[in-house]
C-alpha cells in the first residue's frame, strides 16, 4: 500500500510492504527434564531421601558416560502434605465410623508429612545412541524419575538471522512486484520493523512407573522438525 509519511520539510510518497517468513529447521538439541521426590513426614528425612534419589540419578547417568556435572536444578519445592479427616473417619482407612455407621459432622486437616521435589534439565546433543544410554540408565535407576524429552536447537540467534533475512527479502519481492505493476520505481528504504521470532517446539514425553519393572527398553523417538517465523514491515520511498 502507498502512504504520505512527513519528514523535516519533505512530503515523499511511500510504499509499504509487509515481509514474512517460516522456516523449517532440524532440532539439534534434547533437553531431558527430571522431576524427584522425596516423601517422609520429617522435614529432615524427606529432605534426605531426595537428595539421595538425586544422587543416584546423577551416578547412573556416569555410569552411562554422560558427564554428571550437565545435570542442573531447574526448580526445588518442599510442600505440606495434607488430608481433611471427618470427625468419625478412620484417619488411616478414611471410612466412615463403623459404630454409628454414618458420618458425624465437621472434621480436621490432618498433617501426612512433606514432599521434597527436585526439578532438574539435562541438556544433550541429538544422538539417537546417546539418548538410548540414558533412557537405559533411568529405567532402572533407584532415583525412579519422572522423565520429559523436548527439542530445541541451541543457536537460536543464528537461526533469527535466517528468518529475518529471509522474511526481508520476501518483503523486497513483493515491493517489486507492487512498483512494477503501479508504473512507479522503488528509491531507498525509509525503514524496516521487524516482530519477535516464534519457533514452535515439539516434544515427547516419557514417563517411569515407580512400580514398574526394570527395564532398559529405549524408546523409539525421532524428533519431528522445528518451524520458526518472523515477520518484518519494511517502507520503501517511490517515484514516478
């Protein structure tokens, strides 16, 4: 579209031209995320059942040859565990008083005890082998963790380079397209906009049943591509 923008004592005519771009890219990176929890009704025990839960985690990854030092804490949570308990209701069964065979009225929260959580990332090259190894080495760990798999790819600013540039040059396409087809020729570029880059993931989940048996069945992920896209608005100055 043409337009009149207003520069110092200038009035120049102007074309308007919006640029968009999407690209679709291999992941080159998998971030494993680890959810391990501790349960006791002390504070103290809860807090060491995790920590050794956590240790163990990070031995069977050494022992499957990834360096235990790339195991990083995202997030650490210690909560209160609680049950409302009716008056009447066997706190441990939670039935009802089987004297009277029915429920009284009001009731209590009962303190069970305290659920330590550690949420830790493990950032690793897509390697299929590799990922088979530490799948393996989490099936049967004693840290028994919840497991996540998402893919990422770890130079995002290299790839904003390359659907900016793309998405610009889209953009000076179509603004030759537009000049050529009203009769008039594009001058310099007044300026140019640009959004932020959206690179949509993909991810698959995996998950350890705590009373499962050990097993180092891997299982069979490939990573579907990434789409990434940016959008810029770029003014070209026209004449006749």
């Amino acid at each position: 579209m043409t337009d009149q923008i207003q520069e110092g004592t200038d009035r120049r005519r102007v074309l308007t031209v919006q640029g968009r771009a999407e690209l679709s890219v291999e992941p080159d990176t998998a971030v494993l995320r680890f959810v391990v929890r501790g349960f006791d009704p002390s504070y103290d025990a809860a807090i060491n059942e995790l920590n050794g839960r956590v240790g163990s985690l990070r031995r069977d990854l050494e022992a499957a040859g990834i360096d235990r030092t790339r195991l990083k804490t995202a997030r650490f949570d210690v909560q209160a565990r609680t049950r409302w308990v009716e008056h009447g209701e066997d706190e441990a069964t939670g039935g009802s008083d089987r004297r009277s065979g029915r429920r009284s009225r009001g009731g209590e929260k009962v303190f069970l005890g305290y659920v330590a959580e550690h949420g830790l990332e493990l950032r690793l090259p897509v390697d299929q082998d590799l990922l088979n190894r530490e799948f393996g080495a989490v099936a049967t760990s004693a840290s028994e963790p919840r497991v996540s798999v998402y893919f990422n790819v770890e130079d995002r600013d290299a790839l904003r380079q390359r659907v900016l540039r793309a998405a610009v040059e889209d953009a000076r396409r179509s603004a030759r397209t537009m000049a050529d087809a009203a009769g008039v020729a594009l001058g310099e570029i007044v300026r140019i906009e640009y959004g932020v880059l959206e690179v949509r993931m993909t991810s698959a989940s995996v998950m350890h049943e705590m009373d499962a048996a050990p097993s180092r069945a891997a299982p069979d992920i490939e990573p579907a591509a990434l789409g990434a896209e940016d959008q810029v608005t770029a003014v070209w100055e026209i004449s006749r």
